[in-house]
C-alpha cells in the first residue's frame, strides 16, 4: 500500500492549529498516512539578498561572505520564530497516533515574483503531495503577494489537488 501523502501547511495562527487538530482526527491511528508539515519563510529582505559591489575583488568577496552570514543567520532566525508551532504541531499528531517516521519537517524559501498559493502549489508537487491542509487564517504575511484570502486563493488555483481549508 503507498502512502497518502499530505502537505501540512503550519504557521502561528490559529488557523492551523485548527487545522492540526482536524489531521490528527482524521489520520491519527490510521496506517498509510505521510505528514510534511511545511513552512514557507518570509521573503528574505532586499538589503540581505545583494549589494552594488565592489571595484576590488577582495573587497567585493568578504562583503558577499558578510551578507551571505547575514542572510544565513535571518533564516535561521525566521526557523526559529516558527519552532514553537512545528513542535506543538509534531506533538499533537504524534499523540494522535500518526508514527514519527511519518512526519517530515520542511522549511521552503518564497521567490520573488511568486505568490503563496504558486508557493504551496510548488512544495506540494516537489514532496508529491496530492493533498494540501491550511487553515483559513494562515500565512497572514502572505497577504502581500494575494489579494483576499491565501485559501481561497489556493483553492481557486489548486486544480489536481485535494485540499482542505480548515475554519
């Protein structure tokens, strides 16, 4: 039997501990459930990705190794922030009985240009799942790169998909 792999879209809101709950009950004892629990990072600020350069090239190498620390330690930040509720969410699906070797932990960096649902849309094909979980109210800051709703957006443009947008 394969597994029914499901994408788990986790954030701070309450939306998505709704939405952690309703997996727990629906999968939890079940056998032939894989969990990725995903989260997408903010995008990275501008004056971190580059700089205007440097006509020494010695120069230009240990400004870029700064800014490449600097970058690395606002990611590993921004995991940080979100430590919390991947935790709270592991536990909850662990309790319910979903096995640790079916949980998977994924942080995925958005792209400029692409908006959270094409985001999601892009994990879900790259982890091959056929099923997408969020909660209505996740993934606020996203709100930036969609007019209205992330959810309703996603479900609009989630053709393939099952997806479940939880209250």
């Amino acid at each position: 039997m394969t597994n029914t792999r499901i994408l788990l879209v986790i954030d701070e809101s309450e939306g998505t501990k709704r939405a952690v709950m309703y997996v727990a009950r629906m999968v939890g004892r079940r056998r032939g459930f894989w969990l990725c629990l995903g989260h997408i990072l903010p995008l990275v600020p501008p004056q971190l990705l580059e700089f205007g350069g440097a006509e020494n090239p010695v120069k230009e190498k240990r400004v870029g190794d700064f800014l490449e620390a600097d970058r690395r330690q606002w990611i590993a930040a921004a995991k940080k922030t979100v430590e919390p509720a991947l935790n709270a969410a592991r536990a909850t699906l662990r309790e319910a009985g979903v096995p640790a070797g079916a949980l998977e932990t994924r942080f995925f960096d958005p792209v400029e240009g692409r908006d959270g649902a094409d985001e999601i849309l892009k994990i879900a094909r790259g982890r091959k799942c056929h099923t997408v979980v969020i909660g209505r109210q996740s993934l606020s800051w996203f709100r930036e790169f969609v007019q209205g709703d992330l959810a309703e957006e996603f479900v609009r443009r989630g053709k393939g998909f099952t997806i479940w947008v939880v209250e």
